[in-house]
C-alpha cells in the first residue's frame, strides 16, 4: 500500500514554475563595468564546481553559485570550497557585497540573486517558491545576472540533471554575457548543460577540466582555441 493510500490523500505533484514566480526579465543600464561569474549546478556538482573554483585566481570577480542541495549542507559546501580554494568562498547573506576574489554560495533554503546597491553588486535572498521544483533556482538567480549584470556577466552551467538554468542561461547571452557549459564527456549527468545548448544559451562548450582557466582566459581577453 502506498503512502497516499495510508493517509487517504492524493499523491502530489509540485508544479514546475518559472523564473517569473520570483522576479521579471527586465534588463537594467548597467552603471559599472565590473564582471561578475555566475555558475549553477546540479546532479554531480559539488566536484564540478569544486574544480572551477580552485581554478580561479585570488583576484577573480566576485562569483555567485546555486547548486541544488539540501539546506543543512550548503554551509559545510561552502566551508570546505574555502579550505581548498585561492579565492574565499561562504555561504551568501541577503545585502552581503560581492567582493573581487570570493564565492558566494546558495543557502539550501533560498534562491540567491544578483542585486544592485548605488554602484555595487550585492547577495539578494528570496524564499519564494521553487522554480523548476528548485530553491535554490538556477534559472533564478541567471535571470537576476541578465537583469542586473548584463553585458559584464560570465554565466556558466555545470553538470546537472534536467533543465534548471536552461532559459537562465539564454536570457544572460541575450542580454550580453558571455556563456559557458560543460561537455558531454565530463558531466556526471549531462541534462542542464544540453538543455542549454539546445536552446542557444551557449557561447562556448568546455570540459569541466579546462573551464576555470577558460573563464580566467576569457576575462583576460583571450579567445578560444
């Protein structure tokens, strides 16, 4: 006998709504030309960014990152990033400023945007419902770096299963950012990333390997192979 069966009540099925729950897609004049890393994940994650991380430099823009889990693990997430890492990485506090050479990592039980305080780039939380059956959101906080960020944006989509951060990602290079998304080959599972090639998000396709110093690279003014 099933669970529902046992509490005289349907089974449930979370609807899979959009960005749109949390904020609009509506671009914004950028006042700086300071860039700014956003990257999301999901199934296999947690060593994905891993390696992109311990690949930044110290004095990389300040990089902002949701992965998919569970609200009691991000904290440690983050904790053991700043151990291993040149860059400081802590898990993101509404209003906190993104500072050049530290990751912020999403709380398990919110979505984390992008937002703008006079000419700075801070940490926006927002317990709002999940997109995609996600809090945190992918396509939440890619849709806030398209708004906020723009042109000056580098978004990045790692291995993940299904399509989180899929449009997240469209709407950042429709709006000027520059994209990336790891390959088939070095996914744990290859859903998120496809998703948003499929649907153009995608400047570049990179293994997982080479996507920190692609991203150092890029900012640098280097073109690709």
């Amino acid at each position: 006998m099933s669970n529902a069966d046992n509490n005289n009540s349907p089974l449930t099925v979370q609807e899979k709504l959009s960005a749109d729950v949390i904020l609009r897609l509506e671009q914004h004049q950028c006042a700086t030309t300071e860039k700014l890393i956003v990257i999301g994940a999901s199934t296999g994650g947690t060593e994905a960014i891993k390696e992109v991380l311990m690949q930044m430099p110290a004095n990389c823009p300040g990089i902002l990152v949701t992965q998919h889990m569970p609200k009691t693990f991000t904290r440690s997430f983050a904790h053991r990033l700043d151990s291993v890492c040149k860059i400081s990485v802590q898990e993101a506090e509404s209003g906190m400023r993104i500072m050049p050479g530290n990751a912020y990592i999403a709380p398990g039980h919110a979505h984390l945007l992008l937002a703008r305080s006079n000419n700075h780039y801070v940490c926006e939380l927002s317990a709002g419902p999940a997109v995609n059956r996600h809090r945190p959101s992918v396509d939440v906080l890619f849709r806030s770096a398209a708004n906020c960020a723009g042109k000056n944006a580098i978004g990045v989509i790692l291995t993940g299963m299904g399509k989180d951060g899929a449009i997240g990602l469209l709407e950042m290079r429709q709006a000027g950012a520059y994209t990336f998304a790891q390959d088939e080959a070095s996914c744990i599972v290859y859903g998120m990333p496809k998703e948003a090639f499929t649907l153009g998000g995608v400047y570049e396709v990179v293994s997982l390997q080479a996507m920190g110093q692609r991203v150092v690279g890029y900012l640098s003014g280097k073109t690709a192979a």
